[in-house]
C-alpha cells in the first residue's frame, strides 16, 4: 500500500470518527434541551396556578411569561439541532460511501446510472460505462438530474464530432483542485442529497420560466377599479349611512363576477406554483452554498461567475440564491390564498390574485430566464465532483497528458482497468502508435480486460478525470467498440447480426476522417471459422488507416498469419498462463508477439465436461 492511500484511509477514518463525534455532541445537547424545555414547561403551568391561587400576584404570571418564552426558545434551538444532527448524519453516509467506493463495494452506492444508459451507442455498453456495477456507479456523487446528464455527457466526449482541449485541460484541473478538499465535496454533495428530491430536477419551476404568466389586462383593470369604488363607497356608507350601503353591495356583487371569470385561467398559474414551490428553498439553498466556495481553478470561478451573473460586478441583479429566494417570498404570500376562506376574503375586497400573478410576471421577466443557466452550473459542479472520486480510489493516479494530434496515439505506463479494485488491479504497461494491435492469449487471460483498460482509461481522459496509471498520453480520438453483444431474439436479432451492426458502426466512423480507437473483442465470434477470417481480414483492410488505432483481441491465428506482406500495419501481443500442482494460473501480464497456447481443453476437464 503506498504512502498515499494510506494517508487517504487515515483521511477517511478520521473524518468518520470527527462525524461521531459531532453526532454524539449534539444528542448530549438534545438531552439537556429536553430537560430545559420539560422544566419551563413545568414552570409554565406551576407560576399559572401560583397566580389564580395566591391573591393574583403579578410577579408570578411575569415569571410564568419568562418560564413561557425560555419554553420557545428551547423548541426552537431543537429545531436547529436537529437539522444539525441530520445533516451530520448524511455527512456520515456520504463518508461511508466514500470508504465504499475505496473497496469497489456497490452495494451501497446510491444510483448505477441504469437510467442514463444509451442505447446503439459506439462504446457506452462495451465499456460498463452506466448500469449495475458500473463506471457511473462507482464516482457518480450528483443528486440532481442536471449533475447525471452532465457527467453522462462528459464521460461520451469520446463520441463527440468535436473535442475540445482547452475544456478538457480546464476541467482536469478543477478537478484536481476538488479531489485535494475532501471535505468541501463531502459538504456540498450534503447539501444536494438533502434538498433534492429524487427526481432531481425542478421541472415545474422550469415549465413556469418557459410559459407566460395569463392576465386579462381589461379584467384586470377593471378588477383594480371596482376595488377602489368598493373601498371608496364602503367608507363613505360608513359615514353617512341609510341606503347607501346598496352601492358597495352593488360593487361586491361585481367583485364575485369578476373573480368567477378570471379563476379558471388563474389557477393554471397558480396550480403550477403549488408544484414548484416547496423545491425553491432546496435549491436556493444548494445555489447559497456554491456561492460560498472558496475556489482558485478558473473553470470553478467561472461557475460562481455563473452563479452570481455579470450584472452583479455593476452592482445589478441578484444572485442565483437570492433570486430563488424572491420566488419565494412571492409564493408565500400566494400560499394565503390557498386556503378558500382567505381566498374569498382577499379576492372580495382586493384584487388579490392579480397582485400575485403581477409579481410573478415581473421575477419571470427580470430573473427566470437567467435560472436555466445556473441549474446548469450546478450539474457541472456535480459532475466535475462525480470525477474527482477517480482520485479518491486511486492515489496514486496519473494526470493524462492529451494531445491534438490528426494521428492517434496512445501510451500507457502501468495503466489499470479503474472497475478492479486496487489490491487486486494488476497493471500493465501499453503502447499503440499505429495500427491495430492484434491480441491474443487462453480463456481468461485478460485480453478483453485490457481492451476495456484502453477504452475506459480514454474515457476518463477525455472526461478530464485522472487515471490509474504511471502515466498516460493520448491524442484527440474518437472511441468505437465492438465488445459486449447482446442479441435479441423479440426483434429476431442474433449475436451475429448485432455484432456486425457495430463492426458496420466502427466502419463508418472510420470513413468519417476524424481520429479513432476502435475496440473489437473476438470478432465474428458467431459464425464459422473461414467466414470468420474473411471478414475479419476484410474490416482489419478497411480500419488500416493512418488517422485510425485500435486493438483487436482473437483466438483465430489463422487471421494472424494472413498478414504476410505486410498489407496491414499488426502489433501482436499476447496474455499467458501457467500451470503447477493447484491448476492453472494467470499472471494477466501483456507480452510482445503472438500466443499459439489454449487452455480450452482444460477447462473443459475443470468443469466436467471432459476427462
């Protein structure tokens, strides 16, 4: 174990025990609240009967109103403590979660990214990029549907027509400042797992920004003016008296009319505040805490930047806390409505629903079309801490230098499949500057593993996370992989015919001119032996490109000694085993040259099928 981890262990463990510790704190403090709170109840009641019963004494129905406001002020501090204790209870199962994703254990991970699988995509399947036990599973620490599908989006960049460089390189570096504050991701992550629901998107908020809030403008008017004359008569009917009482009568009368009219196309607004509302002081309280961060990477101080909005800097607008926070007051003011009773009362005697409907139209057009953008600015955050997580389970990680080159290359030094616990990863040193790499070796030697160990280490390259290796460079390139074949027999799809649905996709990315990596593990694995050769010799003719590399893995040597002259550029590699009194043995170590070892036949006999 190196220096490192261990000092991420100790980092781990001691913040767990910090976290108990708090906890424990508080429940002394609930304790001794509850007793303070049971003796001024007490008070309460024992100064009230002292007062009836001892000639009404003042001092102590004042001593009784003391004992009274220590009573609230003690239910209020629980309150507050027991948001503290929850939220250091959430701080303890995201810790604990950390430790998790140390160990390569799922079975406490929140969310495997099911949801965020793409179907028919070039290398998202091939590659265990979303799903059960999956790459997404293992980092992902977003909570709402903004950080998914930004991280999602940033783990595809491989698939992208156009890659940016400089985007990439920002991104490395934020996330680097993010992994070394363990602490500070821990404590934003809280934030989102508390004030988000499961869904994790605001949709009706977003659905009020988009729409334009319905007011009759004639009705409107009309409505303010009756008003005024209901007031202005009832004063006058007031003073004067007699029959004069008719006419604010007449105008009430009125009132009711026109709130008959305008409810129907009222309460589509208002039905739709009722649905955003209780998520405005989550998210403005998840906004106030990004707000808050102190941050060097230019890529994060863009964000706040984002947050806060240019207006700011002059003195203008409001922060994207403060802005939710408005909607707020707004819809609590729209909440006395609610109940019918004041709702007949406000709207008899003011044209309340109008007033509400107006301040609602006056924050849509001042601040809700800058809300969009900054809900955006919190899934980049969330997305950029999903990666920095690379970094807590490897230590000892490597930066990946990228490169825009117009020929691909990629060099591995002690690279490691990221989805293989640490003690358990075996790493291994991979070089491919043109060509396909030709790969070969016994069942279960791990030449598929280092297929995915390519692919995926290039995911998180271009993703701008870390890597498990010594060191890594690599070009700009696009990823396709043909790896993981599922047929299905509902569409009468079989493995063949869905295997050479992504060979065609590889192909054709190729004819594209862009840099690519392909990955094609056992190609043609569903048919026989001479068309297997054939047509992989055919698409081996058509990926030799110079703006192409990838790697092959193949238990057809035949398909290896095809390259006499030289036609196609072939690097052979090849993984081995050995055998001793317990059975067999892998050392999962890449090796130059091409295998011609099987193990088939004893694993056969291991299993029973044979003697």
């Amino acid at each position: 174990m190196s220096e490192k981890t261990e000092k991420r262990d100790l980092d781990l463990e001691s913040r767990s025990s910090e976290l108990d510790r708090q906890f424990k704190d508080i429940e002394e403090k609930t304790g001794r609240l509850a007793n303070i709170r049971g003796v001024c109840f007490l008070g309460v009641l024992a100064f009230v009967i002292l007062y009836f019963f001892q000639d009404r004494n003042i001092a102590y129905l004042i001593c009784g109103l003391v004992s009274f406001l220590l009573f609230v002020l003690s239910v209020m501090q629980h309150g507050k403590i027991k948001s503290k204790a929850k939220r250091i209870a959430v701080l303890s199962e995201i810790n604990a979660q950390y430790v998790a994703r140390t160990l390569h254990d799922f079975s406490t991970l929140e969310d495997d990214g099911t949801d965020m699988k793409v179907e028919k995509h070039p290398f998202a399947g091939d590659l265990d990029l979303f799903g059960p036990k999956s790459l997404f599973a293992l980092i992902n620490v977003a909570h709402t549907a903004y950080g998914k599908r930004q991280l999602r989006k940033w783990l595809l960049t491989g698939a992208q027509s156009e890659m940016d460089l400089k985007e990439i390189k920002d991104r490395q570096i934020a996330i680097e400042e993010l992994a070394s504050q363990m602490v500070l991701v821990q404590e934003l992550e809280a934030e989102t797992k508390m004030n988000v629901k499961r869904k994790g998107s605001p949709q009706a908020l977003l659905a009020f920004i988009a729409s334009e809030v319905k007011r009759s403008k004639l009705i409107n008017s009309i409505r303010i003016v009756n008003s005024v004359l209901l007031w202005i008569s009832l004063i006058i009917a007031i003073v004067v008296r007699g029959y004069f009482f008719f006419v604010p009568l007449a105008f009430f009368v009125i009132q009711q009319f026109l709130m008959a009219c305008t409810y129907k196309n009222n309460a589509v607004t208002f039905t739709l505040v009722e649905k955003f509302y209780p998520e405005l002081r989550a998210y403005s309280n998840i906004f106030s805490a990004l707000e808050n961060v102190n941050v060097k990477a230019d890529y994060l101080s863009e964000l706040k930047k984002r947050l806060y909005g240019e207006d700011i800097a002059h003195g203008k607008g409001q922060s994207a806390s403060n802005q939710l926070s408005s909607l707020y007051k707004i819809c609590l003011l729209i909440q006395l409505r609610m109940q019918p009773l004041l709702y007949f009362v406000l709207n008899s005697i003011l044209p309340f629903d109008e007033f509400c409907l107006y301040l609602l139209e006056s924050w849509r057009k001042d601040s809700g079309s800058r809300i969009p953008e900054k809900l955006d600015a919190i899934g980049e955050w969330e997305a950029l801490m999903s990666l920095s997580m690379v970094r807590l389970i490897y230590p000892d990680a490597g930066v990946p230098e990228i490169i825009d080159s117009s020929e691909p290359f990629f060099r591995g030094e002690g690279i490691g499949h990221p989805l293989i616990p640490e003690k358990t990863l075996v790493r291994n040193d991979f070089v491919l500057e043109k060509g396909c790499a030709m790969i070969t070796g016994s069942n279960m030697s791990g030449k598929t593993t280092l297929l995915r160990t390519v692919g995926i280490n290039s995911v998180l390259a271009f993703a701008g996370a870390v890597c498990p290796c010594t060191s890594l460079t690599l070009s700009l390139m696009n990823i396709g992989a043909s790896m993981r074949i599922e047929d299905n027999l509902g569409e009468g799809v079989s493995t063949f015919y869905a295997e050479l649905v992504k060979i065609e996709r590889i192909v054709k990315m190729a004819e594209s001119g862009r840099p690519l990596l392909f990955l094609i593990d056992e190609i043609f694995r569903g048919t026989n032996s001479k068309d297997r050769t054939d047509g992989a010799w055919t698409v081996l003719k058509k990926l030799n490109k110079p703006s192409i590399i990838g790697l092959m893995s193949t238990h057809d040597y035949e398909l290896c000694k095809m390259n006499t002259n030289g036609e196609v550029e072939l690097n052979y590699y090849h993984f081995s085993e050995f055998y001793d009194d317990n059975g067999l043995h892998f050392d999962y170590q890449l090796k130059n040259g091409m295998s011609t070892e099987t193990n088939a036949k004893y694993l056969m006999k291991l299993v029973g099928i044979t003697d």
